[in-house]
C-alpha cells in the first residue's frame, strides 16, 4: 500500500502524460467526485464520470456530465478509456488499488466529507493532483466569502426537512452550511421530524428538501394536512435536494439564495 501510494504520488508530480504535467485523462467513479472533477478538471482532460452524474434527478451537473461516458463506478468500466487519474471517494478496497496499480493508473481517493473544512481540504488536494490549483483556490475564495458574509448571532431556529421528514444533526456539515446562510438548525431526536413538532414548536424556517419531488410527496404526505398547510404558510423555504446530496460547492450558491430569502422572511 505504501509503495503505491508512493507510486502514485511520484506520478502525479511527474505528469503521468507528460506535457504541462497535469493528467490528461481523468476518470471518476462517484457522485461526489463526479461533481468536484466537473467543476475543477479541465473540460477536455474528463474522459468519464458515473451514471448517477447523467441524471437530472441527482445533480444540476447533469446536463455537464453527459458530454462525458459514464460508468457503473467501478476501476474496471473505465480501464478501456485508458485514464490516467481516476479519482474516487471513501475507498475502494485493496482489490482496486491493486488493480490500479498493474494498469498504472494514478489514483486520488477523497475522504467522505465531514466537515466544511474536510470539504476544503478535498478541493486542495484535487485541485493539484489535475493541475488546476487555481480553480481550486477560485472555490475556496468563494467559501472564504461566505464565512466572511455570515450573519452576525446565532441564526434563526430552523429545521431541514427531507423525504419522509428526515432531518440532519445540528452538529453536522448541513448544519454549518445552514449556519452559513443564518439558520441554526435545531436538534431533533433520531433526525426525524413529526408533524406533531411542526404543530407544536414550530421552526421559524422549516427549509424543505425538493430532492426527488415525485417520492417526497408520497412520504410527505402529512404535510398536506390542513393544520401543516396553515403552519407553513409564510415559513418554509425549498431547496434544491440535488445540491445537498455530496455537502460540496454546488452549495455555495444555494446557501447565498438562502441567506437572501431568510433574511427576508
């Protein structure tokens, strides 16, 4: 493992395809590398990027990723494309680095997000490893801003409301988006939320997740309660689902709309 990872390394630094020392044909097996290697690479360098990134329904990229094949996220849908940097997320397992390393082919793997921080880190290191430093540092400005921008105090009580009224941790990464955009998401026991608590404390933002709409409003169909339909009124605001899935960039614009409207309401 440590060779290859030295192996790896060595390659990158070299320029695994030579010429301005940048990889040149980059591959990704994940959602969320899907969306970083879109926003970061250098549109010609991308040979491939999953299924998932093709479809409307999972990201706003959708329409990016389909210049690109797609894959199944596994080494071997890819191998024939010949990239010479595939980037993937949380591991692969032994099996993969072993056969990355007999294709000789450079690999990044980024560590699943856990924070806005971890996130920054991730832009950095992926940003180098394609040569695009200052793409990665142009997305890091753009947080830097919104950190710089926060609202001032401890932000509005809110609830994140998704499918069958899932809700996040207030001590998690959506919770710093959130924070971000002056919301203080309000902790909830087992991260779901009841209509019984909207009823009777009711969030000054309920901010509801449009993440699939067709699903969401088959497992939400409480809200469609004449009491929840009074309680929202004037009090939520929707989000685009799709732009919370991976906790990465795509939300820096999401957040400033948020900002904006809460400040407003």
């Amino acid at each position: 493992m440590l060779a290859f990872a030295l192996r790896s390394a060595l390659s990158l630094a070299l320029g695994v395809a030579g010429g301005d020392g940048a990889p040149r044909r980059v591959a990704s097996l994940n959602l969320c590398t899907d969306e970083l290697v879109l926003m970061l690479a250098a549109p010609e360098r991308i040979v491939s990027v999953t299924h998932l990134a093709r479809q409307e329904a999972e990201t706003p990229l959708w329409r990016q990723a389909r210049r690109y094949a797609r894959n199944d996220g596994s080494l071997m849908s890819v191998a024939a494309m010949r990239p010479d940097l595939v980037v993937t997320m949380g591991g692969g397992g032994a099996d993969r680095l072993r056969l990355a390393e007999r294709l000789d082919i450079a690999t990044v793997d980024l560590p699943f997000v856990q924070s806005i921080a971890d996130l920054e880190t991730s832009i950095a290191r992926l940003a180098e490893a394609l040569g695009r430093r200052e793409a990665g540092a142009a997305l890091l400005r753009r947080i830097a801003a919104l950190r710089a921008s926060r609202p001032h105090g401890p932000g509005r009580d809110a609830i994140w409301l998704g499918g069958g009224g899932r809700t996040v941790p207030a001590a998690g990464i959506e919770a710093e988006w959130m924070a971000l955009a002056g919301l203080r998401q309000r902790p909830i026991q087992g991260d779901r939320v009841s209509l019984e608590t909207l009823l009777v404390r009711p969030p000054a933002v309920l901010l509801r997740s449009d993440y699939r709409q067709g699903q969401y409003s088959n497992q939400q169909r409480w809200l469609s309660h004449p009491a929840a339909r009074g309680l929202r009124a004037g009090r939520t605001l929707a989000t685009d689902g799709r732009r919370w899935t991976c906790m990465g960039p795509l939300l820096i614009d999401e957040i400033a709309r948020l900002r904006a409207l809460a400040t407003a309401a």
